[in-house]
C-alpha cells in the first residue's frame, strides 16, 4: 500500500513541491497582521510596492545581484519584486536565476521589516519563458484547441517544478481574459472565445500551478480581451449582460479554484480606467464575486493614469484614486522611490485612509505567509526538468487540420518543404519567449533549442518519402525544386510579437509570405500551408481555395517541429479542434459562435466555426441524451470512430434557452465531451452542465441585470444529435 502510494505521488509530480497556500487564510491573516502591527507608514508603503528585480543588480541591468543590494532593499522595503518580459539576471540559466533569486530572498530575510522577503513574479506564460534552457509548451490558443484541461493542468504543474527549481514564487498567469476579436495582440495567450470553455481551462491552470507551488494570477481583470479595433489597451465597452454572461465566467472559474492574486485591466472599461474603478476592482471582484485575496496592478499602470489617459492631473490623484479603487499592490516598477512619495503625500494629505492602506499591506503580506514566505524554506538549486516529451504530447493535441484533399499525410515521393517559419525557433515559440517580444527581438541573443519543422520531417521519413528543404529567398532554385517535387510544404507564420505590437489590424501575413504561396501554388503541384500563427488569417481567396491541405499550428512551443512531422506522415492524428471562429473576411471580426439572432434572421457563417476540425478519420455520434440532475444537466452522447485511423473526437456541447426576453445565443457552448478512439471505437462521453451555464441575465439596455435560469425547455447539441429537458 505505501509503495503504491509513493508511486503515485511521484508521477503526479509532488516530490519537492508543496501546494499554495500553505495556511489556511485565517492563519496567514494572522501571521500577518502580527507583521503589520509593527510597520512603520514607510514600511507599510513599501509593502504594496512592486520593484523591477534590475533596481538590485550590478549596474541596474541584467548582471548579477549588486554588491550594495542590501542598501537598496533598506531604502525601498518593496513587497515584492519582479522581472519584465524580456528582462533576467546574468547569466541567464537556470542556476543563475536560481541564485539571483536566492541571494534577494536572503537579502530581504537580513533587511526587510519584520524579516519578511520580497515576493518575487514572472510571466511564465507558456513554461518558464524567459530562461532559455527551459521547455516552452504551446501558447494558451493552441491548448485550447486541444480541449483538454487536464492537459493544461500538467503543464501548469511542470511549469510550477521549473519555477520553484529557480526559487520563483508567483505567475502572472493564468490569463483568463476571452479572445473575442483575433486583431488583438494577445489574442494567443487566451484559451480561445467561448467563456465556459476557457473557465474550465483557467481552473486546471490554477489548480496545477497552485499544487506545483506557486501562487497564480488571474489577469486581466476585467474585459481586456475586448479592447475597440482590437487594439490592445483601447477602451472596451461592455453591457452588464455582456459582462456576466461572457466576461466573468473564467474569473468566476478561477477565483473557486482558489487563484491567490488577481491582476487589473491595464485598458479601460466604458471610459473608465479599470485601475480607477472601485465598481470592478471592489463591488464587482471583492462584492460580488467573493475575491479575498490579493489585487496586483498592472505595469505602470497608476502613472499611466497620469500620463496615457490623462483621467487625474498628478500621481498623487492617481494614486488616491487607483488605491481607493482597490489596487493592493503597484507593479511600479522603477520609479519606487515616487510612488512611495505620492503614496505617503495621499495618505497625510486624507487622500487614502491609514485603514485602506493597512488593508492593502495585510493583503501582501496574507499572500507572502500564505506561499509561506515567513518561514525558513529550502532553495532551489536550479536544476530544471527535462519537459520535453510533455511539451511534444501538447503540441501534438493542438494540431489543427482546417483543409485536406488526400495530400495527407505524406506517404510517398519527394517533399519539398520551404517557409519561413520551417526552421525558425521565433516563430514556433512566438512572444513572451526568452525577450519580451520574442526570439530574437531583445537584448538576450540565446536561441532556445527546440524542434523545427523541416528537421523534423527531414529526421523522421518514412521509407519511400525523400526530404529537402530550401529557404525562400533563393526563389529561382527554389521554383525549379519545386517542378520536380510531388508535395510542397510551404510553413508560413507571424512574427513573434506581444502585446500591442502584435495586433494585427487586417489579419494578414506579411505581403512575402503571400507572395510565395502564390509563386508555389503557381507550379501546379499540391501544396500544404502549415501556419505558425498566434490568430486566424485571412489569405486571399484564391490561394486559400487552391490549398491541398491546410495545418493550423497556432505557436507550438520547443517541441512543434516534432509534433507536426508525426501528424503530417500520420504517424499521429490532429486532434486540434478551432478554440475561436475563422472569420471569412475582415468584416467578420469578432463573429463568435455565441451570436444571437439577428433582426434580418441570418447572421453570417464564418470560413471555419468554433470546435472545427478534420483529422484522418471520422466520427459518428448517436444517442443523445439530457438528463436533470441535483445541480444542472448530464448530457451524453456515444460517439463512434467510423474511419480507418485512431482519432480523437472532440464534441461541444451547446445549449438552446428557453425565451427569456433577452437576446440569447442560437447555441451556448456549454462543455466539451472528447475521446481518443480506434477504428472502429465507440463509447458514450458525457459532460455535466451546472446550472450557472444556463442562467439568463434578464435587465433593459442601460440597467443591471439579474441572472437566473429561465424555466421552460433546454435543447442540447452535441454533433448530430440533439436532447431536450425542461427546467422547472
Ligand atoms: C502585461 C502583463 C504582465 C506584466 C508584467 C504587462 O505589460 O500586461 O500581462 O504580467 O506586463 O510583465
Ligand atoms: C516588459 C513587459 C511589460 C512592458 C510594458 C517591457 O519592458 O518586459 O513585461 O509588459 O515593458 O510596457
């Protein structure tokens, strides 16, 4: 029995890791408030400070903890600490993170009031990102075509074993904002559109992290992922209707699977700044949705009231204003030194109230007790695992064919494979990848070793297929390679990018990429498009139209190229189902599957719709069935595997609302059933609904509303079938 118990725990990975929070909240909260009591309003100030982890390194940059750092952590007392993006010690491995991380812990413990270190946090986005020995799994988008939230939940655990090996203690992850317009920049870190579907994602994530050791961060709170034009950081307006019903569920989600922080909205909402809005940061998240932890601002986002929206004419407004709202703790992250004195001016000016500020220095601190802070803990040596065969069996789960005409997979003859994106570790990985802005774009040279496209299918031919490869620039050569090849690949794919340098107002690739599409569509040989690329693209329809196959790879992380040659020489299926709906045309944006009726009775119908994929085989579903349960609805259906191949079969669930005098979606996704099936395989999946997924939110245009759940019949779809129930 023990030995079979210790088996266990070693394959869920809890050697060394101890879940977040450690205490209980009243216990932490007590640990605390013990801290507190003793704080002068300078220490207390620091407390809800976040500095940039360069204001401790030699030189203020990437270089190694500086010798005078103690001295600096005396002067700021920060509560915390962080690095960017793109930002990391010297050297930048492992063990020097491991180390640097260190060294500020021991710093804080020998300088900081009450000897409670600084906590540190990162953006390990997609793993551990910004070390570039570390395994880097797909980013969210294509996680969420996989449907698997047990998968997410590995990777978050595997991500959290990286992070404490480097003595991280804090993710700004996950993000749960919703991708509802692919013109947006971070449209690749959501799970996709659907708002139940990405809440069921966002608790694996949360859950997984939190088990591994680390504290997770639901951001961007609330209705980021809505900006106007797409544009990051642009101002989103939002119903309340449109708020509970689409914008709160993987919040809601996140914060019952027990999520420790929440970050702000760095954009605004309905003209108001979320970092000044007391009605979301305070009624909304604390009042009505219950959130008892802590509430992070986003970067810089106090001044940017100041400077970028120009709402409050000084930093000291700003701060009364952004702190009163209900921001606890201001990734500042330089300038510390003028927080603390707007802070201090706010608070012996009555601007904020000592009580306030004591409320946000007990939330800090609640949080550093509860990650178990104040207690003597063992360091991470900065060894970190070898992920790679996770990260492999997760890109594999995202692939996605949108198009095939028999052309896969590739059994015989010559391939010609060619694109940018064949070989090139900055597009597999896109943003967020060693730099900010991805591979390549910042001050840290490295390339990270990961799995490319061409290697791969060069690697892994089966007998009877030849491989070669060939850049696209020499396009003479390239041409008459192509002549004498019976497929070309063609791996086509964004540059990576972040935030609003990745929006993409027209959903286009770069005019060369077109370009050789349409020169090697040109040959008259079959081409397969494998795109590497963080949102739906437009092509021109006449290229589009003359694809032989079509792969959607969304940004594949270290192990893409391996992943993608096993699906394309079938070796493997392409389980991937579409987390968003392809629009057909730039006047499409934003076309969701959640749509309601419209006034003319049609709305339009995208190229490809939510949960759309094809794979080697194919699937039959027969008997339906809904069935009332204590707490919602059990929906099953039996799927059956009707081709030649294993495949997965990957169904979502929507539901049909009774009239609830609203405007309701023609189908609600409200759950996903999916199965890995041989030929010839069938077996019944179902899915519980709770009730929450069902309820209508009734007001007039301009008031609140109110949720319930409309009695009357309920019509469930999963595939082909259909299943009714009425709720009382
Ligand atoms: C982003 C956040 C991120 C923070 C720290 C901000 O610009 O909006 O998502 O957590 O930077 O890197
Ligand atoms: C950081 C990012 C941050 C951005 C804000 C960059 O330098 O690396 O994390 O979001 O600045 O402008």
């Amino acid at each position: 029995m023990r030995r079979l118990l210790t088996a266990a725990l070693v394959l869920a990975g809890v050697v060394g890791a101890q879940a977040v929070p450690r205490l209980t909240g009243a216990e932490a909260e007590t640990r605390a408030r013990a801290v507190l009591d003793t704080l002068t309003l300078d220490e207390k100030i620091g407390q809800v400070s976040m500095a940039h982890l360069f204001r401790f390194l030699e030189g203020g940059r990437s270089g190694p903890v500086a010798p005078n750092a103690g001295d600096i952590f005396s002067r700021l007392r920060p509560g915390a600490t962080l690095n960017g993006g793109g930002d990391a010690p010297q050297p930048n491995t492992p063990r020097g993170w491991a180390d640097a991380l260190r060294g500020l812990d021991a710093l804080g413990r020998q300088t900081l009031p009450g000897s409670v270190p600084a906590v540190f946090g990162t953006d390990a986005v997609h793993g551990v990102n910004n070390v570039p020995g570390a395994t880097l799994y797909p980013h969210n988008l294509g996680l969420g075509a996989a449907f698997d939230p047990a998968l997410t939940g590995e990777i978050a655990r595997a991500t959290a074993q990286d992070m404490r090996a480097m003595n991280m203690d804090w993710n700004f992850s996950p993000v749960a904002d919703l991708g509802r317009d692919p013109r947006w920049g971070r449209f690749y870190e959501t799970f996709g559109e659907s708002p139940w579907l990405v809440a069921d994602q966002v608790a694996a994530a949360v859950t997984g992290l939190q088990a591994g050791g680390v504290a997770t961060t639901l951001k961007h709170f609330v209705g980021y992922g809505s900006p106007g034009l797409g544009r990051d950081r642009a101002d989103a307006e939002i119903s309340q209707k449109a708020l509970h019903e689409l914008y709160l569920p993987p919040f809601k989600a996140g914060i019952q699977a027990g999520a420790m922080s929440v970050m702000a909205n760095s954009g605004s909402v309905n003209g108001i700044p979320v970092h000044a809005s007391n009605a979301i940061l305070t009624d909304l998240l604390r009042g009505e949705l219950g959130f008892k932890g802590l509430v992070v601002s986003d970067w810089n986002d106090i001044d940017r009231l100041v400077t970028v929206y120009r709402t409050h004419a000084d930093l000291v407004r700003a701060t009364a204003a952004s702190v009163n709202a209900g921001i606890d703790l201001y990734m500042v992250p330089n300038d510390v030194e003028q927080y603390a004195a707007a802070l201090k001016e706010a608070v012996e000016g009555g601007q904020v109230s000592p009580a306030r500020l004591d409320e946000a220095a007990l939330r800090v601190l609640t949080f550093k007790a509860g990650l178990g802070l104040m207690d003597a803990r063992p360091a991470g040596g900065g060894v970190l695992t070898d992920h790679r065969a996770l990260a492999r069996r997760a890109a594999a789960e995202t692939l996605t064919l949108l198009e095939n005409d028999q052309s896969l997979p590739l059994r015989k003859g010559r391939v010609l494979v060619t694109g940018p994106a064949m070989d090139s570790a900055a597009i597999g990985l896109g943003g967020w990848s060693v730099n900010w802005q991805g591979v390549g774009k910042g001050n840290v040279p490295d390339v990270p070793k990961v799995s490319t496209l061409a290697t791969a299918l060069k690697a892994t031919a089966p007998v009877g297929v030849t491989v070669s490869a060939l850049p696209d620039g020499k396009r003479e050569a390239l041409l008459k390679a192509a002549a004498n090849a019976d497929t070309i690949v063609v791996a086509l794919g964004e540059a990576p990018a972040a935030e609003s340098q990745a929006n993409n107002p027209t959903l286009a690739l770069p005019p060369a990429q077109v370009q050789l599409l349409r020169d090697v569509l040109g040959t008259g040989k079959p081409v397969v498009l494998v795109l590497m690329a963080g949102r739906p693209i437009l092509l021109p329809e006449d290229l589009q139209s003359r694809l032989s196959a079509f792969v959607m790879a969304y940004l594949p992380g270290s192990e893409g190229g391996a992943a993608l040659a096993d699906a394309l020489y079938g070796r493997a299926g392409f389980p991937g189902r579409l987390p968003f709906t392809w629009p057909g045309t730039l006047g499409e944006v934003g076309l969701t599957a959640d749509r309601p009726p419209e006034g003319a009775g049609e709305a339009p119908l995208p190229l490809y719709p939510l949960g759309f994929g094809r794979d080697y085989t194919s699937f039959r579903t027969t008997d339906g069935q809904a069935v009332v349960t204590a707490d919602g609805v059990r929906v099953s259906v039996t799927v059956q595997n009707t081709g030649k191949a294993t495949g997965t079969g990957t169904y979502i669930v929507t539901a049909s609302l009774p009239p609830a005098g609203t405007l309701e979606a023609v189908r609600r996704p409200v759950g996903v059933v999916r199965a890995a099936l041989k030929p010839g395989e069938s077996r019944t999946l179902s899915v519980a609904v709770p009730l929450e997924r069902l309820e209508a939110f009734a007001g007039d245009a301009f008031g609140p509303v109110m949720g319930s759940v409309v009695p009357g019949p309920y019509i469930f779809q999963i595939g082909d079938e259909t299943a009714r129930v009425n709720l009382p």
